[in-house]
C-alpha cells in the first residue's frame, strides 16, 4: 500500500518548502530549520542547501545570455538562403544576377 502524506499543520494552506527557505536569504541553514520547525514545516537541513545550490545555478545561467550563432552557422542559414532564391527565381535569372553582381564588383 502507499504511504499516505500527513496533512498540514495550520489552517490547511500547503506550504511552499523552497519559497519558505528563499524568503529568509539572511540566515543560516540551522536557523531556517527552526523558523520552519516552529511554523509547523519539516524540512532537513540538506534541503536548504539544496534550495540555495539551485538558486545559485539558475543564476549562472540567466547571467550568461546567450551567445548568437557561430561564423559557421551564420555560413549554413546564408547558402541555404541562396538556395531558396535560385529556386524561387530559376537558374538562368540566378547566374544572370550573379553575373551582374561580378560585373558591378570589377568597376
């Protein structure tokens, strides 16, 4: 059979454990034990280091944003661009622009 989850202690509002733990940034790990113990919570000591261990790690990676593409993706998106323009106007009217394009370039 499963266990089943004693209620909690209170007015029967479900308490947020990690909440409770960030809501005090200030104090020891021991200390919001107690302040939890005393609100009616159970919570071991490695959950709060738990909580602050993940907190750090979310901050690392929203600090790091993110990077753009690589020259040689931008390289990849750029032929298959090229690609969809030969189709879209034709391999004659595609060399004819191309050559163009050299011509202006020689000027």
């Amino acid at each position: 059979m499963a266990a089943k989850k004693k209620a909690a202690k209170g007015n029967g509002k479900k308490v947020n454990k990690s909440e409770f733990v960030r809501s005090h940034p200030n104090l020891e790990p021991a200390q919001i034990v107690e302040k939890a113990k005393a609100a009616g919570i159970d919570l071991p000591v490695s959950y709060v280091y738990n909580v602050r261990g993940n907190e750090k790690t979310r901050a690392k990676k929203a600090g790091k944003g993110t990077k753009g593409k690589s020259p040689l993706s931008q390289h990849v998106d750029h032929i298959r661009a090229l690609r969809g323009v030969i189709l879209h106007v034709g391999i004659d009217q595609a060399k004819a622009m191309m050559d163009q394009i050299v011509t202006d370039l020689m000027i």
